[in-house]
C-alpha cells in the first residue's frame, strides 16, 4: 500500500539532503520514510506484536 505524496513533503525532503546528495541518497530518504509511515500505521491499526514474541521467535537454541 502507497501513501499519497505531497508535492510540499517531497520539496521538504529534498531540501533538507546536502548538496553533494546522490540519486541514492535521496532513494534511501524516501525508503526510510515510507518504512516509518507504514509502520506508525500499522501500530495504529493495531497490527504489532509483544516484544517477547519476536525475541523468542529469533533465540538461537542453547
């Protein structure tokens, strides 16, 4: 699912990269933004789960 983008969020995004950014530095800045929209998203509708949970799904056996 894609968020609609605002000309005026894009134009702040850009403005803030230096001026020697590359084409992946603004990649990764966009990236990096959707992963948090999506996940405050998901966190609102309620779809997280309990932090044990996932550290015990990730333990390595003894």
């Amino acid at each position: 699912m894609s968020t609609l983008v605002r000309k005026k969020d894009a134009y702040r995004l850009v403005d803030q990269l230096a001026a020697d950014a590359t084409w992946d530095d603004l990649m990764h800045e966009i990236y990096v933004r959707e992963a948090i929209e999506r996940e405050l998203e998901d966190s609102n509708a309620g779809r997280t789960k309990d932090v044990k949970e996932i550290r015990g799904k990730y333990e390595l056996p003894e």
